[in-house]
C-alpha cells in the first residue's frame, strides 16, 4: 500500500456508503490523530483503539441522525498525495466551503485543523478535506 492515508479514508467512504456503524482500519500514529481530530470536531461518534498484532487498529463508530438515517460526513477529500504533495502558509490557508468544513493539515507542532494552524501560525502539508 503506497498511500495509507488515501486508505484509511476510502475505508471511511466505503463505510458510510454501506451504512455500517463501524469500521475498523489499521492503526498508525497520523491515523489516530486524524481520527481524534474528527472526533473533537463531532464528525465521528466515537473511536478505539485497539492493540493487537504489530500495529494494531481503529475502531472508528461513524456518526448518523438518527432521524434521516444522514451521515455527519459528506465528503471526504485526500488533498496531498505521494506522488504530488500540496503544502500552504498560514496566510494560504485553504476555507473548505467557506468555513464550514475543516482541513486536516500535518505540520510541524503535529497534525491540527487549518483554523488552529492558522491561530498558531503554521503552515504545513494539506493531507484532507472533510466535510
């Protein structure tokens, strides 16, 4: 697998697609902090990690309303790839429809939200759009 990124969020895709309420991926270190990240932003219901074997997995349990059955996620986006990485300034930084979504950026203080790179004051590697 040359992109784990790419992924981990096809998983995610393919999830909500299906209408499952779990998913489970394999771990690795910017994986879980990209699913904490949509936790503390309420894109997910809940997440675990789960260590068994090398690296471990991720159980991610995805977020729908209970009334029309709608995923809290309606796109995710991998922005930079490995073959062609996508990297911004704080003053660059991407608005994912116009505030409303966030992107997921992996910069040198760790990966955060554009806003928090933006407050800190960092730029970084785009790795997604969620929305």
């Amino acid at each position: 697998m040359t992109d784990p990124i790419a992924d981990y969020l096809t998983r995610l895709r393919n999830a909500i697609q299906a209408k499952h309420r779990v998913v489970e991926v394999p771990a690795s270190n910017l994986k879980k902090e990209i699913t904490k990240i949509l936790f503390d932003k309420g894109y997910i219901l809940n997440y675990k990690f789960v260590e068994d074997g090398p690296q471990g997995t991720i159980k991610v349990a995805l977020k729908y309303d209970p009334v029309n059955k709608v995923n809290a996620i309606k796109k995710l986006i991998r922005v930079s790839s490995p073959g062609l990485r996508k990297y911004t300034g704080y003053k660059e930084m991407p608005r994912v429809i116009n505030g409303l979504g966030i992107a997921i950026l992996s910069t040198s203080k760790g990966v955060m939200t554009d806003k928090e790179a933006t407050e800190q004051k960092i730029g970084g590697e785009v790795l997604c759009y969620v929305y």
